[in-house]
C-alpha cells in the first residue's frame, strides 16, 4: 500500500487526466479488464490525456519504487493490463489515429483499439494487419507480434512498424525506428510491454478498398478430423490473399444453421480471401470444402471493416476466461484427434479451440530479425475456456491446461506471447532464440525492471 499522501497529491497536481485511488469513483470501472478472473487492484491508477502524464506517471512510479501495468486494449488474457498495488497507466484517453494517406501511414496513439486503427485507415481504402476482434488493443497486440487476416499478405502488426514513440523507465519520451535506436526498435516488435509505454506506433498501411470474401463454412463434429486434414493440405499450398482459421465451438444461433445444431459442437472455418479477383477467390476456397459436406455456408464478399468485426459478439468482454496454446510447423495426426476429442468435450458454452493459420508474409523475416521468434510457424492453436460462473473455474481451466498438454506432442515448443494465459513462467518460450537480446536491451533502457507486469524479460 502507498503511503506517501503528498507525493500523491503533487502527482494529481501535475496531471491533466485523472489519478483514481481505491474507492474512488471509476477505480472499478479502470481496473476490470476483458478477462473477469482477473481482479487486481493497483495502489493508484492513472489516466493520461497525453506524453507528458505517462512521463509524470512513469516518474513517480521510479521515484516510489512501484512496478508500472500498462492498459491499452485490456485484452491480455493473463492480465498484464492491471497490476497489484503498483501503478496502472490506462491509456483509454489516447485513442487517436491520424492517417496520412499520401504517406500511406497511420500515427496511432498507445491506447488505440484495433476499430480505431481500422477505421480511421478504411476512410482512405487502406488497411493494415491486425487481429479478429475489433476491440483488441493496438498496443499490447502489436508489441507481441499481432496476427489476423491480412498477415499472410502483409505480415505481422509489428512487422508493419515504421517507428515508436516511447516513454522510457527514466521517464524520457524516446524515438524508436530502423535509423533511431534501433535495438529498441528490435526488441519492440515482439517483446511486449517490457521497454516503457508506447504513446504513439507509425504503422505502414496497404491499399484494400474492396470487400474482402469472407465469412465461415460449418461442419459436424464428426467430419471434423477429415476436415481439418484438408484443411491442413489446402493451408500448404495456400495463396497469401487466403487466410483460414478453423475454430471448435458450440455452434451459435446463425440464420444459416440448421436449428438442430445450435449449441452443439461443431467445425467452422473462417476464411478471408483478400484479393480483388472473387471468382478466383471462390475457386481456391472450393479446394477445401471437398472433404464433407458442409451444414452452413455464411462466407459474402462483405467490407473488411464488417470482416474485423465480424467475431465481436463471441468475444466480449466480462466471461472468466483461461487459454493455454501450442505452435506448429505442421499438424500432426495426433493434434487432429485430440482437437477432436477437446472439442466433444467444451466445458462451457463459450469455449472454443481456435486454430490461427500463419506462414505467408510473416515468414519472409527471419526468426532473430525482430523480438518477435516465431516465424516458420504455419499454425498456432488456442484451447479458450470460456464461462461465467466462479464455480466452475477449477474445472474449466483444468479442461484448458489438459488439452494444451495433450496437443504439445509434435508441437514447435514456442508459445506466442499474447495467448500465453499464465502471468508468468513462459517467457523462454514466448521469446526464444530472441531471450538474451532482449535481456541485453532490458538492462540498457530498463534495468530497475519497472515494466514487469508482462511475460518479463528480467534484465
Ligand atoms: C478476444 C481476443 C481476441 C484476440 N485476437 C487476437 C488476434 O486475432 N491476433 C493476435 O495476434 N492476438 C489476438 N489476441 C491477443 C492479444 O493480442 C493480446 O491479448 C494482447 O496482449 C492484447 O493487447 P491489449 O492492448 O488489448 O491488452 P492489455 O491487457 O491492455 O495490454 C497487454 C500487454 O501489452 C502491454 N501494452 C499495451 N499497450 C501498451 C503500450 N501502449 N505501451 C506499452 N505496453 C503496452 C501491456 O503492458 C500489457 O503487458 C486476442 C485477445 C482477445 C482477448
């Protein structure tokens, strides 16, 4: 507990934003993040309305030896958004985006959310990759890697990083990009929020003013293994413009589902052909629907906007909510049985399997060319235990660390840092080849290791 009531109150006095302390009003409200088993509650919790509030926040944390939890999307799973005791700073005020379409850039302030970045970008028929809900945070998302349906055309989120304005551990607003301090540039394109609080990314933007073919093809979860087998041939050969992410979830109440099946478990694959040339797009995604017959089709040429959101309800906020994952070169026989099996066995409504298709783009940088190590990696699977009631939280988490255990076998041994569902202990797995670079940088810009509310690279 923070003690020093003065140094508070010169705090406040230097803030243009907010400085909310337990049982204030709002306090609540800031520290709830997307996760509901996480209920952390920070000594102070500031909410800066621009650079020179994260400086002051920054400084007093370093000044009252306090460990700094960064909130911009509030999505992590693990809860690294919110801190115990410490100082949280939650950048949902600095939002902003500003594009400029000539450049074909986007200046993106630390707290924005995926639909900021997106919309803003859209306005102008551009677009860059991000994830599939539109209410991730750009900040932790990008930091970690950050993939979703364009990233096999264009690469990670951080892969599309010009530069980074940060505010350091000594509370110095410093520049990061491939001509500015380029180690730090290095480190923040896959090492999470461990080198300061990034107030505002430059990311590069591509041109996409067409609809996208999107949508998801179900099936029953008894044709599922020879789906995904398909699946798994037609993702070897599969053209950039096609990204498909195979989700095992309850089926939910779709027009274009027959009645019978909602709420059972079932197959779906969510594709995006991203090209301008549908006819061709529509011939190349018929190549994976040959395994079975299908029970719903929901796939349309719909705004890429449309296609960002289009995952949002299954996602809100406020569930309990555990994920353990695994990484592969390729899917071995013995992940598609036990997807199966996992998938018979959902332990709550909600809960899903989700299997991301990578490769593409992301593999034209080698592994050690940023923080981020995962590349050569065509699938990474998530097994979501989602539900509401704390009662079941024993058996639900057990249900997501056992079928991440069961599908390690044949899997890469990495884990991608932003599905990683524990608050620490995988942090060699998360950054690999890549940990002691990122230890060497750590001492340099951070070696009282204020940010450490993250999957921590101690320095
Ligand atoms: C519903 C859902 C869907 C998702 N979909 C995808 C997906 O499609 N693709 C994908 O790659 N990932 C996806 N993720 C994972 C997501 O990338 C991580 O949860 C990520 O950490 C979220 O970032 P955030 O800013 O929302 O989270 P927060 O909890 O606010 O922050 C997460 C971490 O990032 C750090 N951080 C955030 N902003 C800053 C900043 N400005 N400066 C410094 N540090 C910062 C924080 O300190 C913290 O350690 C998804 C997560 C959820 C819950």
């Amino acid at each position: 507990m923070m003690r020093n009531e003065q140094a508070i109150r010169n705090l406040a006095a230097k803030l243009h934003g907010p400085l909310l302390q337990p049982g204030e009003p709002g306090y609540d409200d800031a520290r709830a993040v997307w996760n509901a088993m996480i209920d952390r509650r920070p000594a102070l919790i500031v909410q800066p309305q621009h650079v020179a509030d994260v400086c002051a926040a920054v400084n007093f944390a370093r000044e009252h030896d306090q460990a700094v939890a960064v909130r911009a999307g509030a999505h992590n799973v693990a809860g690294s958004g919110v801190c115990d005791g410490g100082v949280m700073v939650d950048l949902a005020a600095m939002r902003g985006v500003d594009v400029d379409a000539d450049a074909g850039i986007a200046r993106v302030q630390g707290g924005a959310q995926l639909t900021d970045l997106d919309g803003a970008s859209a306005a102008h028929g551009l677009a860059t990759p991000g994830g599939v809900v539109s209410s991730t945070g750009v900040g932790g998302l990008a930091l970690g890697g950050g993939f979703g349906w364009l990233a096999r055309k264009h690469g990670l989120a951080a892969d599309n990083l010009l530069s980074l304005d940060l505010v350091t551990a000594d509370g110095e607003l410093v520049h990061a990009s491939g001509d500015e301090n380029p180690d730090l540039f290095w480190a923040l394109r896959g090492g999470g929020g461990n080198f300061g609080v990034v107030t505002r990314f430059t990311f590069q933007l591509h041109p996409l003013g067409h609809d996208v073919l999107f949508g998801p093809t179900v099936y029953r979860l008894e044709d599922a293994p020879a789906v995904l087998r398909r699946y798994r041939e037609f993702c070897a050969q599969a053209p950039r413009e096609c990204c498909v992410w195979a989700d095992l979830l309850n089926a939910p109440p779709l027009p274009y589902l027959p009645e019978r099946v909602h709420g059972t478990p079932v197959l779906s694959l969510m594709q995006c052909y991203s090209g301008t040339d549908w006819k061709e797009g529509r011939r190349i995604l018929a190549g994976l629907h040959n395994a079975a017959d299908p029970i719903g089709d929901g796939v349309a040429p719909r705004p890429y906007l449309e296609a960002q959101q289009f995952l949002d309800q299954a996602y809100e906020h406020g569930a309990r909510n555990y994920w353990s994952t695994q990484s592969y070169v390729e899917l071995p026989e013995q992940a598609i049985d036990t997807l199966t099996g996992l998938a018979a066995a959902l332990p709550a409504a909600e809960s899903d399997i989700l299997i991301s298709q990578l490769g593409g783009a992301i593999d034209d940088m080698a592994p050690e060319a940023t923080a981020y190590p995962h590349r050569g990696i065509r699938f990474t699977v998530t097994v979501g235990a989602r539900w509401r009631e704390s009662a079941d939280d024993a058996r639900c988490v057990a249900w997501a660390r056992d079928g991440g255990a069961a599908l390690a076998a044949g899997a890469s041994g990495g884990r991608y840092v932003n599905f990683v569902g524990e608050a620490s202990g995988s942090e060699r797995s998360a950054y690999g080849l890549n940990f002691e670079r990122l230890q060497d940088v750590k001492r340099q810009v951070d070696p009282s290791n204020l940010f450490r509310v993250n999957q921590n690279v101690v320095p």
